[in-house]
C-alpha cells in the first residue's frame, strides 16, 4: 500500500508510526554528480555532504541554501562525526580516513594496514569507546572517476577498526567482497555493514550482514540481515529503536531489528546513503545521485 504520490510502501503496520503519511521528500540541492556521504552538525543546524566525482564537499544550511565546504576533497566519501564532533571523512583519492577538528585543522586517523596503503575507504562510524571503524572497498581505484586508478595492496576488501589508545589499524572482518555502509544498533551491541559487490559482478552480493559485537571491539556471526533490490545496498543509519534504514536502488528500505522489512520510501533517484538531522533529529537527509533530499518522519535518528 503506498502514500501520497507513491511515496511510501507499507510492508509492515509499524512502518505508519515512523513515518508521516503526508510528507513528501523535499529536494535541497541538486547539481552533484553522484553525492554520498550526509552528516548533520546540530550546532550549526547544517547538513555537509560529498560529491565523490566532482571532487568537493557541501554544505547545506535550511533556509539559506548551499555553499561549497572543501574543494578538492581528495574525492571524499562518507562522513560521520567523532564523539568530540570533529568531522571524519573517507578520503577515496587519498586512501585514507581524516579527521576535521573544529578548528579546520586536517589529520590522519588511518591511511595504512600493516605497512601497505588501503583501497578507498568508503564509509565510518564511531563506537562509544571512539573506535572508528570503517569499510574499505577498492571503488576509488577502479577508475579515475572516483579517485585516482591505483592498485589493491594488502590483498582484500576489509572492515577496519582503529584502536582509541594505540591508534592501530585493525582488521575486525576480512570476507567481504565491497564492503560498504556501516552503522552500530543503538545499544552498540549490534553492528550492520552492507556488501554491495554486486556492483560489478551480477552474481555478487547485495546485502547487509549483522554481527554481534563484544566490548566494542570483537565481531561475531555476521549473517545476512537484509537482501536489498533493485540496486544494492550503500549506506545505512539506525534509529531510536533499532530499525535499520537502507538505501536501495529505488529510495530507502527500513527493517526491524528482528529483520522484519516494515516498508520503502520511494525516491525517483539511485540512493547513496542518509542521515537523520534536523533540529530535533528526525529529518531523513538522502544523497540520491545528483540531488539531496530531506524527508520529515516520524522518528529519531540514533546518535551515530
Ligand atoms: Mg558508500
């Protein structure tokens, strides 16, 4: 059953309490070539995004409109925010993850795993211990389009963490094919992390696996949680609940916890990935190709 204008697609009754039936996604920038990477600063009430291609950041303020934040930006992909607020970045073109201090001071989190240089990482997220963990497919080596065509160099596609204290570079999940969009349960004890390998292999994987998560450092299980067609899997956040809100070929699919699909919000657009911002954390930001878009729901996003 779908709303207004073919919006909404209810799998699951549930999905009508998280949503609101009369809210229309609002296109708030256009004009990117493949935009990536939301993330929401509350305390300058602003969305900053990726455009991996064109080679820059933005910066979204409501009401204002849009400025560039970082050109170049070594062809910058997914975004989240330390527990500190310094902004992390994956820098494709850098094969590397930064950190942005408030005071725009630039430094490396992890640009090596054991002495060779890492694919393109892809997207981040925080643990509440500050581990920063992030996935590393080779998106941006592949071509020039996303990066600068490079080498793989340790022999794999592997979901890193990076220790708070010693700052080493650790391998928490090694048989992924492109490993891609990550994001921890509310309570941390879960961690999703999607595979979009069907990318660039028809018979590949299209999906988002489920670990468990031991003291914020140790992965076990990791079995499939979510098919996701048409397209892949990409980026993906968590709410106040637990339910996981993926980006699809065809808008946004939500599942329970329990792996239950509760339903799709439909975008005219491929999506790359999304955040919850807003003043009061329950507006959906989408990066959906060459537009952002931001859909009220009904709704908290979780913290990270
Ligand atoms: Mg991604």
């Amino acid at each position: 059953m779908t709303g207004p204008q073919g919006v909404y697609d209810v799998q699951h009754p549930h999905f009508r309490d998280l949503t609101i039936p009369t809210v229309v996604p609002v296109k708030i920038a256009d004009g990117m070539v493949w935009a990536e990477g939301p993330v929401w600063f509350s305390e300058h009430d602003c969305l900053i995004w990726s455009d991996i291609p064109s080679d820059r950041m933005w910066r979204y303020f409501p009401g204002l409109g849009t400025a560039v934040f970082r050109a170049p930006s070594n062809f910058a992909n997914g975004n989240t925010r330390d527990w500190n607020g310094s902004l992390l970045t994956c820098e494709q073109g850098g094969r590397r993850v930064t950190r942005t201090r408030p005071d725009g001071t630039i430094e490396v989190v992890a640009d090596r795993f054991e002495g060779h240089r890492l694919n393109s990482p892809n997207d981040v997220v925080v643990a509440p211990d500050q581990g920063i963990w992030f996935t590393d497919p080779p998106y941006g080596i592949l071509s020039d389009h996303e990066g600068h065509r490079g080498d793989p160099e340790y022999g794999g596609c592997h979901v890193f963490r990076v220790d708070p204290m010693s700052k080493r570079v650790e391998a928490m999940a090694t048989d992924f094919v492109k490993p891609n969009g990550l994001a921890f349960s509310p309570d941390a004890r879960r961690l999703y992390v999607a595979d979009s390998g069907r990318t660039h292999d028809p018979a590949g994987p299209h999906h988002v696996r489920v670990f468990s998560v031991d003291g914020f450092k140790r992965l076990s299980g990791g079995e499939i949680f979510a098919e996701i067609a048409p397209g892949v899997p990409d980026g993906l956040r968590v709410d106040i609940e637990g339910n996981v809100w993926i980006s699809a070929g065809d808008g946004i699919h939500t599942y329970a916890p329990d792996g239950t699909l509760l339903g799709k919000v439909h975008l005219p657009a491929t999506v790359s990935n999304l955040c919850f911002g807003g003043s009061r954390h329950n507006r959906l930001f989408v990066t959906a190709t060459d537009a952002v878009w931001a859909i009220a729901v009904n709704i908290k996003g979780a913290m990270r």
